[in-house]
C-alpha cells in the first residue's frame, strides 16, 4: 500500500506528535508500505531525503510562523502527487485541511490523527482572553468537523472528546501511540552517574520534562517547589524544559526570578531522547501537571521506568499512567506539594502496570488502512 502523510512537523523536529509518526511511518515502511511524508522545512535539513525507508518532501516556509504557512504551502504539493497514493493520513492541527483538500479532490480516502479535543476548556487556558480562546476553539471545530472517513484518536478520552463535536462513534478508532521500552527500561539507566553530574546525589528529586505550553500547567509545579522544600529540605526540581514556545519558557524563567527560587530549581536544556530515559531514572518522582492532555508521552515514559508519577487528573492521564502514582486536581499547586510529599514518604497509589507498544500501534493504523481502501 502507498500512503501519503501530510504533517506540519516531522523528525528531526521532536515533540509527542512527531514521535508517534517517525515510529509509524517507519513501522509501515517495515511491513512493506511505501510512505512519502510532505512536511515543513527546517534549518539545514534538505527538501528531499529518505529517512530509514520514508520519503520526506520538506515544503519551503517561512521560519515565523512555519506551521500556519505550512497550511497554505503544502496544498500544491499535496495535491501535485496524490493520485499516485492509495490513502492519504494527516494530523491536527495544520496539515488537516491541505491533506484533505488533496485527498477530495483525487477521490482518496484521508483518515485524521486527533492527539487532543481542548474544546471549551480553552478558556482556562493561562494567557488566553475571551477572545482567543474563542477563535482556537473555532479553529479546533473548524479541523474536526471536516469529513474525514476516519478519526483516529490516541485515547478514549479523546475519542469521547470528538464525539461532543458532533462525529459518529462509528467513525472513530482509538490507536494508543507506543513507548520504546528497549530505550525507557531503568535496568539500562546510569541513575547515580547523571545524578553526579547534576550534583543531585543526596537530593530527593522531582521532575518535569517537556515544552512550557499553554496547556502543560509548569507554572503550578515552579510555584510548589517553596511548598516542597519545607516539608522536603533536601528536594530540588528539575526542569528539562523546551525552550518553544518562547513566550512560555521566559514566563517561567521570569516567574523562578519572581519567586526567588533559584537554588530549588535546576534548569536544564532538553536531551536527546536516546539521553532521556537516563534522566528520568535519576528522579525520584516525575510531576505531570497538564491542564489537558490527549495522550501523555511524559507520564507513559516515566511508568515505563517505574519511576513514580504525580498527574493532574485530567485528559487521558488516568487512563495511562500505571504502577506507583498520585492523580491531582489540576491548576492546584497545593495539590501537587502535597502528593510530591506523598511519593517522598513512600505513600503513593499503585495499580498493575499498562504496556503501550509500538507494534500494537502499527498494526492498528494497518488494520484501518486496509478495512477504509478495500
């Protein structure tokens, strides 16, 4: 089978989305598919190349705003090229509407990957007046209600999400996205080596790692780490945050500053993922704080290496985590000293461990692809 991706983002642009469709492509090109991916430009990466077996055609953009021009730009070339495809996939948000433009227009099948339905809880979202919220709002249902011939959601809460916009059950299937557990496995992990590294050795650490979006709630932890270190002394934070959005990561640059909480947080870069796993053995505890959340990459990874997680009890997330953890309320900075205390003393909750692989998730997307064309 021939399939077309059309994707704002693509490796080596690394975020959850981008990780789900480097492992399916690849995993679809191992079964003996061919797979083109029509993606954005990024610095240095050329327009046309074959990564492990998957053709990538990087359109021309502009580095501000990338992804919204991508949703022009990407038009001519998809419908350039996809009559020679038996079936066309895409994601939300900017790749949506080129991927199935091109697809109606050759009478293909275009199936949709939502990640995540935020839906009126926009308008709780830090930063956001009426007004914008409003309008991303508009633009999610804009997305959704575009008659795809298959919604494919990462978790039933997101299914039952895009249910409430008005799409048949019928046609949504949920394809949990995988974890690499050969790379999160803590058997394999340097814990006392990177916690020498960061002079973390005699510290009880608790962990965030990811981007400072809107939805990501990293304000509420930065603001419980004075909570923390009272009842927990020897405890620090480390943050291994993403420095897009820009907006985002200066917000809690400046609100460390603010609070004067230097010597609690330990600020570091984003790693490689081949490094991750690493960094995650040397936590005691991995704090999730999500306002919404479709999938949850960051609290599957962390049970993965069975390293205890604290999660906001929202979006999907008490679907996913497994094994010792502490579910929240969300925006609750209270609430997240007080479970971090929990994990300290040896409190958390615990329940039988979930196993979310990659093959399941390849083999699910294949059994869609055949059942829509045939």
């Amino acid at each position: 089978m021939k399939v077309l991706f059309v994707l704002e983002n693509y490796f080596p642009f690394i975020g959850g989305a981008e990780v789900l469709f480097k492992n399916l492509c690849e995993g679809l090109v191992e079964k003996g598919h061919q797979v083109t991916v029509i993606t954005s430009s990024l610095p240095q990466a050329p327009y046309n190349e074959m990564v492990n077996g998957v053709e990538v055609l990087r359109v021309q953009t502009p580095r501000k705003g990338s992804r919204y021009w991508f949703t022009l730009l990407a038009i001519p070339s998809s419908i350039r090229i996809v009559k020679k495809f038996d079936i066309v996939q895409t994601t939300t948000y900017n790749g949506a509407f080129p991927a199935w433009l091109a697809a109606r227009l050759a009478g293909k099948k275009c199936l949709i990957t939502v990640h995540e339905v935020i839906g009126s809880d926009w308008k709780d979202m830090q930063g956001m007046n009426w007004l914008t919220a409003w309008l991303h709002r508009f633009l999610e249902w804009l997305i959704v209600a575009l008659p795809f011939d298959r919604y494919v959601t990462v978790s039933q809460y997101t299914a039952k999400r895009v249910e409430k916009y008005g799409i048949r059950p019928q046609r949504i299937s949920v394809a949990y996205n995988g974890i690499n557990y050969d790379q999160f496995d803590m058997s394999k992990a340097d814990r006392p080596a990177i916690r020498e590294m960061l002079n973390l050795s005699d510290k009880f650490v608790y962990m965030y790692f990811g981007r400072p979006g809107i939805s990501k709630g990293v304000e509420y932890l930065i603001a419980a780490a004075p909570l923390i270190s009272r009842e927990i002394p020897n405890s620090r934070l480390l943050l291994l945050l993403g420095k897009e959005p820009a907006e985002g990561y200066k917000k809690m640059l400046s609100l460390i500053k603010e609070m004067q909480i230097e010597e609690l947080v330990i600020l570091h870069d984003p790693v490689p993922r081949i490094e991750l796993p690493g960094y995650i053995a040397a936590a005691d505890c991995v704090v999730v704080p999500s306002l919404s959340e479709g999938f949850g990459f960051t609290a599957a990874e962390a049970c993965a290496m069975e390293v205890p997680v604290v999660a906001s009890d929202v979006g999907s997330l008490p679907e996913i985590v497994s094994g010792r953890y502490m579910l929240i309320e969300p925006r609750n900075t209270q609430a997240i000293a007080d479970a971090v205390v929990e994990v300290y003393n040896n409190r958390a909750k615990a329940k039988a461990r979930k196993v979310f692989t990659w093959n399941s998730c390849v083999d699910k997307y294949e059994s869609l692809y055949n059942e829509i064309v045939k």
